[in-house]
C-alpha cells in the first residue's frame, strides 16, 4: 500500500497539477477584486480556464488506483474536480444569459467542489499517516 500511495502521488497525480495551476490562475486573473468585465471574464474563461480544467479532469479521471482505499479517497478528488469544472460551465452559463441567478448556483456548486476537494485531502493525509508515506498538499 505504501508503493502505491508513493506512486500515485509522484507518478499519476503531480504531473497534472499544473493544468490545474494554471487553470485557477487564469481564472483568478478574472474573477474578484480582477473582475473587468463579462466579456473579458467570458473569453478568459473560454479560451484559458476550461481547456486547461477539462484537461485536467479528463487526466483525473483516467487514474485508477488499484487498492480499494485509494480508489475510494481518489474519487472524492475526481468528484469535486467535476464540481468545480460543471460550475465553470454553468457560470458561462449565467453570464450568456445575463442570469445572475445562475452564477450564483455557479458560485455553490464551486463550494461544494472546494469541501470535496478538501475531504480528499484530509483523507489522503489521514491514509499517508497511516502507511508512513511523506505527503505534502499540492494546494
């Protein structure tokens, strides 16, 4: 279990962060306190944050762990990144049909995204305590 735990972080997870990187960083060029415009917000979105996130998904989603344990913490990880990807999409949503209404289930979805995303890293903390595996969060 230790091997796996040390190869799925090394070897199936870190070298994919980086989409993710620069997926959020894009989209923090937009959102916020660096919020211009919808337009602007729309083509960033279009153009840099979702190409980069879906690859990042896609990438996710292909790693299948072989021990039950893992495969059960990874899924929360697959499941808050296909949160926040959806709530990507529904805010492009909202902002084509000027719906503030769907921005705002937007902006929950992505929440709910981040606490899953924050169980898997409990979770994976927890099982490389357990398995005395160094593990240091990627956030």
């Amino acid at each position: 279990m230790k091997q796996e735990i040390i190869h799925y972080v090394n070897e199936e997870v870190n070298p994919i962060y980086s989409l993710e990187e620069e997926a959020v960083d894009h989209l923090s060029s937009v959102t916020g306190s660096n919020y211009v415009d919808d337009e602007t917000f729309y083509h960033t979105m279009v153009e840099e944050v979702l190409p980069r996130y879906e690859q990042f998904v896609q990438r996710l989603e292909s790693i299948e762990p072989e021990s039950e344990e893992l495969h059960k913490v990874h899924a929360l990880f697959v499941e808050g990144a296909q949160m926040q990807r959806n709530s990507m999409r529904l805010s492009l949503q909202g902002v084509e049909q000027g719906s503030e209404e769907v921005i705002q289930e937007a902006n929950l979805l992505l929440e709910e995204g981040k606490a899953k995303i924050d169980q898997y890293i409990a979770e994976m903390e927890s099982l490389a305590e357990q398995y005395e595996v160094e593990y240091e969060v990627y956030q």
